[in-house]
C-alpha cells in the first residue's frame, strides 16, 4: 500500500507550464530610481510617488523577520525585477481583444473565462503578472455603483477613493513585505461597494505569477461603505520555475457601520518540487479593519501551495458589536513550511471573533498555526472562540501550534480548543476492507476534517478546494 | 447450509504467515464452498483473527508460504481493495473510528464502488437513502446513525451492527466475522445474529470466528474447526462447538496430542 501512496505523493504540479508572452521587465534590483519607474511607468500623481517613497524609506529601517516557523536562505532583493508587464493593447474593451495565449492559459488552468463568466455570474478581474487585462461584469457592477477594477485604473479613475483608504489598514510601517509591498506594488485589486449596495455577484480575481524571477507586489483594497456587503474571491495558481518567486501583497479590508466583506481564497502556487527545489515565497499582509459598527469581515483561506507561506488574515475589531472569522486550511506536503494563522484585535464593545483553524502536514512538511487573540481595556463583553485541529499523515511531518492570547478586560471570554489526529493505516485498511481505494480514501477524510471550512467557501470555491484538496494529498500517507 | 451443487470459494492450502517476523499461522488448511457457514474457535493467541486479516490483505501480516484461492483465483494477486470489490467481506472486531466522515457519505461509496466493480448502477444520494434505511431496519438500527461520523462515539453492540449493515450493503461472496458476539448483550446479539441468518444463501459462504458456543446457538455453523497455534486442529459438526464449551480448548489439544502420538 506504502508504494501506491508514495507514487501519489510525487505526482507532478498539474498547472506547471510556462505561458511564452513577451513581458516588459525592469532590470534587477531595488532603490528609489525603481520606484520612480514604476511609479512613472503607471503615470501616478505625486501623493502615490509619496506614499511609495515613504515606504522605502521605512522599509530601509526595518529587518526581516525571524520569529516565524520558517527556514530558508535569505532572498537576495536585489536579485528581483520589480516590474514585469505583459506586452499588448493596454486597453481591452471585451474578452476578444485578449491574447489567445493568455486565454489558453485559463483553459490549462481549467477557468475557461467565458464560462465562468457565463455559469457562475462572477465577474473576473484578471491580473496576470502585474497589469490587469481585462475586467468583467464591470458595467453591470456599474449601474448599482460599484467600482470593481485594478488598482491601476483605480489611481487614475478615482484617486480621491484611494488616496483615503491606502495603507489605513496597513500602514506604510507595518512590517519588512508590507513595506516592501506599499513602495513597489504594480497592481492589483480594487473594490467599491457604496452606502447600503448588496453585491448582486461574487467577485472574484484569479492570480497568476508568470515570469521568472519576477517579485509579485500585489496589493488590493476593499472598501463596503454603511449596509454594504461583498463576497470577493481570491484564487491563485502559479507555474512551475526552479527558482523561488517571492510574492509579498498586501491586502486591506474596511467595512463600515452595518457592513459585510466576506474575502476568499483557494492559493495552490508552486510549491516546489518533492526535495523543496524551487516553489513561490508567500509573505502576505492581509488585514481587515471592522470600522463601524455591528460590521462584519470574515477571512475563509484554502492554502495548498507555496514553498512557504508566512500570511496572518487578521482583524481589528474597532466598531461596536463588530465580528470577526477567520476559517482556514493549511496544506503542506514535500518539504513545504506554512506559518499561517490570524490575528483579532477587540477594541469596540461586544465585539466577536471566531478562529477555526485546520492544518494537515504530509511528507516532511512543517505545518504551524499561529494567532493572537487580543483583547483590549475598552472590549467590554468581548468573546472569541478559537478551533485549532491539526492532522497528520505519515511519520515526517510536522504540525504545530502557537495561540497567543491576551485579555486585558475581565468581562472577556475566550474559549481555544486544539486537537491533532493522524491518518493511520489502520484507517485506510478499512476503507479498502470496503473496497474504497487510498486516494478515494484520503480525500474523503480529509473533506471530513476540513469541512467546517469548506461550508464557509462559495459553492464554486468549495467544489474547486475539494478537488485541489485530493490533488495536494491523496495518498500522501507512508 | 450444505448442498450438492456447491462450488468452492476459498481454498487455503499450507498458508504460513508472520507479523513482526514472528509466525502465527502455520501450514494452515481451509476449505469453503458456497451455500457454507463454518466456525472457527480457539483460544486467545490461537490466530484466528491472524487468519482473517491475512485473507483481507492487512499490510502488518506478511504471507511466507502457502496458497490461497479465492472462487478459483490467486486471492494474494488483489490488493486489499481489490479483494473487497471481488466479495470478500471481513466484520471488523475493532471497527475504527473515522471522524468527521459521515456515515451515510462512507457507506454510499463503499456501496456504489462495489457495484460499480460488478456491473451494476450507481445509486445517488436520495435513492441510497431509501435503499440503506430498508437495510438498518434488518438490524433495528436508528437512521440517526447515517448522520454520525464512521463508528465514533458508537458503543461496541453499535459498531458491529454498522459492521453487519456494511456486509448487508455489499452482500459479499465471503464474510468472514470476527469476534462480532464480543460486546453485544443478548438483545443485540439476537439481532446481528438474525441479520446474519437473513444474508446467508446457497452462493455465499460466511465464516465465523469466535471464542464462544453462545454465537452458534443463533448463527448455527455447518462446520466447527479448533484452531491452535497457527492451525486447524480439528473439525467437526455443530456439536464440537457444544462440546468445546462443555469441556474447554484443552480438551482438543490433548486429544489432538494423543492422536498424533498414535500417527
């Protein structure tokens, strides 16, 4: 039975290929000619050069950090092109217009646009490598107020918009990759939704790194004004390069009075090969800031790829009776190493939090769950309840969890609870016993552990994660 | 039952096989035909559940010598979930617990794997439903069992119903039960055992194993085989099995001994 796993284990990355279109690179390195060019390049207003040079200056003064669960040689930075653009039309009015070699690309990555389009009612706002090629549904998103479009088209269509809520999250200081990510980002997502507008769709962005050696600075901002709600989805699949690809975005969410973002996402980047040659570096800032009152931002993460994964969705639970969720599944198998976890900061009244965490580590990955629960002085009747299961499939992986709580008002309830189970072949014994095969049998385990996490995902998003689930793992255990 | 038209399903022949490198079974012989319920008792240690799950293909056993034929193929040719498509069937002693997996979701593709390795349609959730419930009342099982995950939380007298129920699913050419009577009362007992009854025909053979006469006073075997250190010892009628109880394995044993010393 060992063999049939082991085969299953080292099964090649599925959407591994290159898309061969001509790209507009920056030569290697970083200092502040770079980011002029970049800043040039998009023909930015000189609030947004500000912003990006502040950065860097911050940037300068900060080191890399260290207290995360993850080994890796340290990444030359000047080593990285931080501008890479894929040489057409710079603007597309419909699907036809785009590259055929880029709609090809979707079609291997199983998103025919089109379709998805058509089916699911989702408006896609692709970004391939850093420059936004085309934006769907975006009319129709239109009539009801909403502006849904890449950070790009954002700075120039509505900077006053982006000028007031850039870097109020996350600010230009907030970490070492944030502030790399606010002095160098290219592109990215941008998101609207006025005073009491529903979202009438899903919206969803698919990322793709393309070019070698190419940093991704992604960097998106969602904003849902009073009684606005979104559900916006994330998904990411990367091609396989034997050198790493770091990818430092930054992500800021604000609801105000009464609003609701719900953010998913499905990450399967290239996790390098079973001996942990090549794969992405993801350092990801995403924070939510629940701003007014009874708002709502909830984070559901399905995280399979990368090399590693250093990404903590947080929120800061500012306005009265305001709530926070993060739902989360860690994957790692080969010789991944994912740091993941959440923060929630209570700071308004009655505010709620609930954090359901589940990792599975397979091969000889290392799998760790991090989070802070802080509640502050002013929290009174906060309350916070965390789940953190671990699961654990073959002998060599690791799985480890670091809760961090701090309760500084007594009216405060925090509840964690922590499991760690194994897939043993007595387990799968009995599945064949019934005539259940390894894969058939792992893949249903593990959608039994995850599942509380999966019926937070959008029906599309759940199905997909599913699948990507038994691809990353059926049969890893040894 | 035994009848004329019977066709053989499992031929052990000189089977020897070890676990840890220590030899369990030892140059054992077994013979089961169609339409057949055969007992085998022995003490703790004897080998007998051994004996199961190296017919069911456990990877913790490994086979040193012998051959087993299964309806004329060589059975160590099938993976284990190939052995189960092919209708050999084992009722766990232990049925493992799988969290979070629900019972329903386990039993409905264990099911349509199995019919779909014969031939036979696929059933979707809905139809299933109906299907499984007609099942559970053979057994007087509650359907809030088809909610609960695979056998966690279950009292021992529940997993073994789940046991039988999985056997009556997949209607298996072979069961083979090991120790199903441990940790059921009476009442449960009586019902397993009637489930058991109900399942057996002419083309399907069941092989019972356990430590106790009391199973066979609901289940009665046409065959009773002693087994002792890795081997068939002695084989008799459904009286041994009332005579074991009466007067103890080391009766056989003894007997066995004075036999040999007279060969």
């Amino acid at each position: 039975m060992s063999q049939v796993l082991q085969n299953l284990v080292n099964r090649p990355y599925k959407h591994g290929f290159i898309t061969d279109i001509e790209s507009d690179v920056a030569p290697k390195g970083l200092d502040e000619d770079t980011i002029r060019m970049i800043s040039a390049k998009k023909s930015e207003p000189d609030w947004l050069l500000e912003f990006r040079l502040k950065s860097y200056q911050a940037w300068l003064k900060m080191a890399e950090p260290e207290w995360a669960n993850v080994h890796y040689p340290k990444i030359d930075l000047q080593a990285i092109s931080y501008y890479a653009a894929p040489k057409q039309k710079p603007k597309l009015n419909s699907m036809d217009e785009v590259d055929p070699e880029l709609l090809r690309t979707f079609e291997k990555l199983g998103v025919p646009l089109h379709e998805r389009m058509a089916l699911a009612g989702v408006a896609v706002d692709v970004v391939f490598d850093s420059v936004s090629v085309a934006t769907t549904y975006k009319a129709k998103l239109a009539e009801v107020g909403i502006i849904f479009c890449s950070m790009s088209e954002a700075v120039t269509e509505h900077p006053e918009l982006v000028q007031k809520y850039l870097g109020t999250v996350v600010p230009t200081g907030d970490n070492y990759f944030a502030a790399l990510n606010s002095a160098v980002f290219t592109d990215g997502s941008f998101c609207f939704i006025p005073k009491g507008v529903k979202c009438p769709m899903d919206l969803s962005t698919y990322f793709r790194i393309n070019t070698e050696e190419t940093g991704q600075f992604e960097r998106t901002l969602i904003i849902a004004e009073e009684g606005a709600s979104v559900s916006y989805l994330e998904g990411c699949t990367a091609p396989a390069f034997s050198s790493n690809q770091l990818h430092a975005a930054v992500v800021e969410l604000v609801a105000l009075d009464n609003a609701d973002i719900k953010y998913s996402t499905v990450q399967n980047w290239y996790a390098g090969d079973e001996k942990g040659v090549g794969g992405v570096y993801n350092f990801v800032t995403k924070r939510g800031l629940a701003k007014g009152v009874n708002s709502r931002i909830s984070w559901t993460q399905v995280e399979t790829g990368s090399a590693i994964t250093w990404k903590y969705p947080s929120v800061i639970l500012r306005g009265d009776n305001s709530v926070g969720e993060f739902y989360s599944v860690a994957v790692t198998n080969h010789l991944q190493q994912a740091d993941t976890g959440t923060k929630m900061i209570h700071l308004g009244k009655n505010t709620r939090s609930t954090i359901v965490s589940k990792g599975i580590s397979a091969g000889r990955s290392n799998n760790s769950y991090r989070g802070l629960v802080k509640i502050t002085p002013p929290a009174d009747g906060a309350r916070n309840y965390s789940q953190c299961d671990s699961m654990l499939i073959g002998e060599q992986s690791g799985a480890h969890t670091f809760p961090y709580i701090q309760v500084r008002n007594n009216s405060a309830q925090v509840e964690h609870e922590a499991s760690t189970s194994k897939i043993g072949e007595d387990q799968l014994f009995y599945f064949a016993q019934r005539g259940i095969d390894a894969e058939a049998a792992v893949s249903m385990i593990i959608n039994g552990f995850c599942k509380d996490v999966f019926q937070q995902l959008p029906m599309e998003f759940a199905v997909e994660a599913t699948q990507l689930l038994g691809l990353k793992l059926e049969g890893s255990v040894g | 039952m035994i009848h004329k038209d019977s066709k053989p399903i499992l031929e052990v022949r000189g089977l020897c096989a070890t676990v840890n490198g220590i030899e369990i079974l030892k140059d054992l012989d077994f013979t089961v035909r169609s339409g057949e319920v055969h007992a085998i008792m022995g003490p703790n240690g004897s080998g007998k559940s051994t004996f199961a799950k190296v017919l069911a293909g456990h990877t913790a056993y490994e086979v040193t010598a012998g051959s087993v034929l299964f309806e004329g193929n060589n059975l160590f040719e099938l993976e284990p979930d190939e052995r189960a498509r092919a209708g050999v069937f084992l009722a766990f002693q232990y049925p493992i617990e799988i969290p979070g997996v629900a019972n329903s979701q386990f039993l409905r593709l264990s099911y349509n794997t199995v019919q779909a390795q014969r031939g036979h349609e696929e059933l979707d959730p809905l139809e299933f439903d109906d299907f499984v419930r007609e099942k559970m009342k053979l057994l007087e099982m509650s359907p809030n069992f088809l909610d609960r995950s695979v056998n966690e939380g279950f009292s021992g007298g529940e997993k073994k119903r789940n046991e039988i129920l999985q056997m009556a699913l997949l209607d298996p050419r072979l069961a083979i039960l090991d120790e199903t009577d441990s940790g059921l009362d009476i009442d449960a007992l009586r019902v397993v055992s009637e489930g058991v009854n109900q399942l057996a025909n002419k083309d399907n053979a069941i092989v019972l194993v356990t430590h106790y006469q009391r199973l066979l006073n609901y289940i009665v075997p046409d065959f009773v085989h002693v087994m002792e250190a890795g081997r068939i010892i002695k084989t008799g009628g459904k009286e041994l099995a009332v005579e074991l109880e009466s007067r103890g394995y080391d009766w056989v044993g003894v007997e066995n001994k004075a036999t040999m010393a007279l060969s």
